[in-house]
C-alpha cells in the first residue's frame, strides 16, 4: 500500500518539474511540482476527453492509470495561465 501510494508521488513529481520547466515556472520545491502534476493530471485529462483525444501514455498504478503525457500538458498550461495571472505590472 505504501509503496504504490510513493510511486504515485514520485510520477507526479516528475510530471510537474517536467511541466514546470515548459511553463517557464521555477518557484517552489518537490511539493509544488507534486501538486502541479496532479493538478495536470486532472487539467489534461479533461482537456483530452473535451477534445477527443486518446490517452497516450498511461502507468498503471495501484490499480488506476496515471496519464504521463496529460499530465505534462495539464501542468504547463496550468503554470502558464498561473505565470500570466501572477506577473509583476511594471
């Protein structure tokens, strides 16, 4: 149970330094980068079903498929409409 749960956490934070790094968002540590791949989980694959798109790349994870290539995608648009909305006015 454990280790199905840290491989989880270990995809995700992979996938949100992944998206981080397309966003252009370099703030935050391993916490941040595991929420954004979550987030993108969540973000791209609605987006995929929205468009009709398939599911590319998928993990199986504890009985549950992890969407890799989603969840990049989800987390870079995610830290790119955050870095707009957050930008500094000069």
């Amino acid at each position: 149970m454990l280790i199905p749960f840290l491989l989880l956490l270990l995809i995700a934070g992979v996938c949100g330094a992944i998206g981080q790094a397309i966003g252009g968002y370099s703030h935050g540590g391993c916490l941040v980068s595991i929420a954004l791949g979550f987030i993108g989980a969540l973000l791209g694959s609605w987006l995929a079903r929205q468009l009709g798109l398939p599911e590319l790349v998928a993990l199986p994870v504890a009985g549950m498929k992890f969407p890799i290539v989603w969840s990049i995608i989800g987390a870079a648009l995610f830290v790119a409409v955050i870095n707009l909305i957050s930008r500094r006015r000069v």
